[in-house]
C-alpha cells in the first residue's frame, strides 16, 4: 500500500500525485498515464542537451525506468514534474560524464513567446508530431534546434519548459525551484538570446 505524507490527505492530491500512488498500490495503467503526459517532456529535455535522436530516446526510457522503480521515494507534497525533471537531469548528466569519459569530448561541447512561437520540429516517434503540419522546413527547424541547444542551461530549460511545453509561470516555478517573477525575467532573457542566436543565421 503506498504511503501518504502525513500532512496531505488522499482527496488533496494533485492528480500526478494519485497516479503515482495508484501505480506504487499496483496499477499498472496508472504509470502509463504519467508516461503518456510527460514523455515529450522528457525526451525534448533531454534532446536539447544531447542533440541526438537515438540517444535522447534511450536516455528517455533509462528516465522512466528510474522514476518507476523509485516511485516509492516520491513525496506527495511535492510535484511530479519537479520530481521527473531532476532525475532526467541527474540521468543527462551521467549520460554526458559517461560520454566524456569514454570519448575524452569536453562537457563544454556536450551541451552548451508567446502560443505562436511554438513552431519547432523537434525528432520524436511518439506519433504526435505530423510532418505534412510542420509550420517550417526541417532544414529550418534543425537550425531553430541546434540554437536552442546552444543556449545556456538556465536559457534553454526556460525556453523548453514555457515557449514549447507550454507550462504556466507557476508550473515552471514549481519545476525549477523560482519566484514566478524570475521565471519571467529569465524567459525574457532567453528570447532575446534565442532571437539573437538566429538572428546572426540570418533566421529573422
């Protein structure tokens, strides 16, 4: 039987936080719901640091497979997007570390809106994303892609989380430990910087 915290009741869950412990009492189906919900999430979190299909694929699965087997760790007065987010981050760094190691590349060259701005054509085989709907060519779209990447990391996850997510001011705040405040100031910044990014590439 899962274990709630003692300061939060069963009927004030959030509805993440009641598919996790439906999922550690045993159902199955409920961890698929916040796989389904959160796998696009993850998997263009990690892409925009690896800037590889296959790897961010793989990397995505390794995510679920950890936040599944330590679901039991997880505290109902926090959120599960906060929660996902630091083991994805935590797995793309072993990722970069292991990489680093083996292939001696220099963790410096691993990584570096509005509704309407959400027009990128990011890799994914989930089967959400039509080709024949893509609002720019894939040439395009891997350039928008590789400037995003080259972002800084504070930048980059802004960018990801509001301009093509679509997470709220709060939810971003939740995720990444900030005022709300801050989360606007950094989104701020980081159009600027993704504007003149393209900018020099002659994208705008």
């Amino acid at each position: 039987m899962a274990v709630f915290n003692d300061k939060t009741k069963k009927e004030e869950l959030s509805e993440d936080a009641k598919l996790v412990f439906a999922a550690i009492d045993g159902d199955n189906d409920a961890f698929g719901k916040l796989l389904e919900k959160y796998s696009s999430f993850v998997y263009r979190t990690v892409f925009y640091d690896i800037k590889s299909k296959e790897d961010a694929e793989d990397i995505s699965q390794e995510v679920f497979i950890k936040a599944y087997k330590a679901l039991a760790n997880f505290r109902s007065d926090s959120e599960f997007s906060t929660w996902i987010y630091r083991i994805c981050k935590n797995t793309i760094y072993d990722y970069i570390r292991k990489s680093s190691r083996e292939k001696s590349i220099p963790l410096s060259e691993m990584s570096s809106g509005d509704e309407n701005d959400r027009i990128y054509d990011i890799p994914d085989d989930s089967g959400k994303y039509d080709p024949e709907k893509t609002y720019i060519s894939k040439e395009t779209a891997d350039i928008v892609n590789d400037a995003i990447s080259s972002l800084s990391e504070e930048h980059k996850s802004i960018i990801l989380m509001r301009d093509i997510e679509g997470y709220s001011y709060g939810e971003i705040a939740d995720i990444l430990s900030i005022e709300e405040g801050t989360v606007k100031s950094r989104l701020s910044r980081a159009r600027n910087s993704l504007k003149k990014k393209l900018e020099n590439l002659k994208m705008l």
